[in-house]
C-alpha cells in the first residue's frame, strides 16, 4: 500500500466513526436527537451547518492542541490543512 493510500485508508476510518457518532443526532430515540423538521421550520439550517462545519471542529481542534482560534483564524488553519491534504493525497 502507497503512503498515499496508507493517508486515505486513515481517514476514511476516521470518517466512518465521526459520522457514526453524528448519526445518532438524528436517531429519535437518541437523548442528542436533532429534529431536522423543526430547523428547517425555524429557518436555522444555516445554524446546523455552521455548528458542523466549524464550531465543532474548532472545539475538537482547541481540545487536542489547546489553542482557542476565533472562528476566522480556525478557518485559516482548515484551509492550510486542505492545502497541505491535497498536496500529500495527489
């Protein structure tokens, strides 16, 4: 296995046991149930989105590494790790 595939083959493991945990957000009986009804309703997907896309990596990124970006910097730390993803997984 390439050093290529090696990365991937990491990171879809990483990514089938986040979005396990996340599913149960949308499971009813689950105590961390999300009613995607009601966000829609209140107009508040850009609020969901915004929740998954940054305020929780963030939070795991200040967790891990104990620094506390704002959310901007936390963007400029996500594009840099894009940039450096592409460059190591082409």
């Amino acid at each position: 296995m390439t050093k290529k595939q090696q990365k991937l083959e990491v990171q879809m493991q990483l990514q089938a046991k986040f979005l396990s945990a996340i599913q149960t957000c949308f499971n009813e009986d689950s105590e961390n149930y999300i009613d995607i009804d009601e966000i829609e309703q209140n107009e508040n997907m850009n609020d969901l989105f915004h929740v998954l896309g940054t305020r929780v990596p963030q939070y795991i990124f200040s967790k891990i590494t104990g620094q506390t970006p704002d959310p901007l910097e936390f963007n400029h730390i996500c594009n840099k790790l894009i940039f450096q993803d592409r460059k190591d997984t082409e």
